[in-house]
C-alpha cells in the first residue's frame, strides 16, 4: 500500500512538472515570437493620403461683417460717464 501510494505522488510530480515545462515554453514562444510588420497600403491608401480637407478651400465669408446699425438705442444712453462703483 505504501509503494503505490509513493507512486502515485511520484507521478503527480512528474505530470505537474512537465505541465509547468510546457507552459513556460509555450509562454517563451508568444514573447520570442517575430513581430509582424503591416505591409504599406494599396490603392485604397494612396487615395486617402491624396485626398485633401475641401473646408479648406472655402473663401473667408462673413455676411455679417458690413451690417447697417439697425438699432435706433445704441447711442442713447443718458447714463455714460456715471460711476457705479464710489469705492474704486
């Protein structure tokens, strides 16, 4: 009883070191393994680095730039040169 009981555990040693072997090696393999580089593009990708913004081509437009003063109360403040604040 004793001997196959010390065979037993013999063998689990064993299984559990050749586990732990194989993992490590498959570990070593996905840090040593060569890095792929992506191959330069195709048609697909010239057209894209060809293609240009058409923002910014557009003319500086400003409909508002040249608008009449259409507000009859903008120059009428009786109020101008009032202090507001006595403490400054």
């Amino acid at each position: 009883m004793v001997d196959r009981v010390k065979l037993y555990v013999f063998a689990i040693i064993i299984i559990a070191a050749i586990a732990v072997l194989l993992w490590r090696l498959r570990i070593r393999q996905q840090v040593i393994a060569p890095v792929v580089t992506p191959t330069p593009g195709g048609i697909g990708s010239d057209l894209y680095q060809k293609a240009e913004n058409p923002g910014d081509k557009l003319p500086e437009l400003n409909p508002l730039s040249n608008k009449p003063d259409t507000n009859p109360l903008s120059q009428t403040n009786p109020f101008k040169n009032v202090k507001t604040n006595p403490f400054k």
